[in-house]
C-alpha cells in the first residue's frame, strides 16, 4: 500500500478514533501533528482549513477531513 497521510493533533479523539481503527485493520500513517505550525499552515494550504484528522491518499488523489468518512474510506481501501 501507498503512503498515507494522517494530520492529527495530540490528544484529539476524533484523531484517536481514526488510528484506533487503522491499527485495528493493520493500516500505517505517515503522521504530521499540527502542533507544528508549519505542519499546521501545510493542512490549511491542503484542505482550506484547520481540522484534524485529515487523511490524504496522494495515490489516490483523495484527500478528507471528518473521522467518520475517513474510517468509511478506509474500510475499501
Ligand atoms: N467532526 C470532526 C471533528 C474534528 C474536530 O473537532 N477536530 C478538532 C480537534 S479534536 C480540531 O481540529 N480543532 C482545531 C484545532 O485543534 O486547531 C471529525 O469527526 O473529524
């Protein structure tokens, strides 16, 4: 599998939420916290806004904010 990226922040459940699931099905991130501030400006240049989890599948061209429709995306990949 490709690399997948995961923005997160420490201590968000929404975040947490996604990683349980991927290490339940055995799926890796590469994982850039937004405590960072450049990783932070690197999220809003992505998606348009500052919100974790946020996913990017660059195989895919797919990339998305929300906990439950990244769990949905990763149930078919
Ligand atoms: N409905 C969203 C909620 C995500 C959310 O509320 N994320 C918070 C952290 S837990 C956030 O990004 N806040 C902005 C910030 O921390 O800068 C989801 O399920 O992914």
């Amino acid at each position: 599998m490709d690399t997948l990226i995961l923005y997160v922040k420490t201590g968000c459940p929404w975040c947490q939420k996604v990683l349980d699931f991927a290490t339940e099905k055995g799926i890796q991130f590469e994982l850039r916290n937004i405590a960072d501030p450049a990783v932070a400006q690197e999220l809003i240049n992505r998606g348009g806004k500052r919100q974790v989890p946020y996913l990017v599948d660059e195989k895919n061209a797919i990339e998305m904010y929300e906990s439950a429709d990244i769990i949905e995306y990763l149930k078919k990949i």
